[in-house]
C-alpha cells in the first residue's frame, strides 16, 4: 500500500488544500483526493509541483507500506 501525506505535509506547513491548488495549479477536486488518499493516479508533473511547493522531495510524499 502506498501512503500519501500531503495532509500531514499540510498540516506541517499550515496550509489549506484551497492554496496547495493555487500555488501548484492542480485541480482543487484532486488535491482533495490526494488529502483523503482516494487518488488512483498521479503525473510526474504533479509529483515535481508539489515537491516544489513544499520544498521535498518525492519519498517525503509517499510512503510504501507492506500489506
């Protein structure tokens, strides 16, 4: 299973998925998706944006956990 945080890295850097949507331009219905980790699917473009705003790198985003 893969974990997202980007409710974690929200909360770490005291930000609404309103502005996670503006500062990277993805759509605020698939920030909401990547919050409550129901997304099926992420570009590498997206990954890159999101690493840019929070200043991370991609395994501070996702984790893999063994089922």
């Amino acid at each position: 299973m893969i974990k997202i945080k980007v409710s974690d890295l929200l909360g770490k850097h005291k930000m609404s998925q309103a502005e996670l949507s503006r500062l990277t331009g993805i759509r605020p219905g698939t920030i909401n998706a990547l919050y409550y980790e129901t997304v099926k699917r992420i570009s590498i473009d997206q990954i890159d944006r999101l690493c840019k705003v929070f200043n991370c790198q991609p395994g501070d985003i996702f984790e893999y956990i063994p089922d």
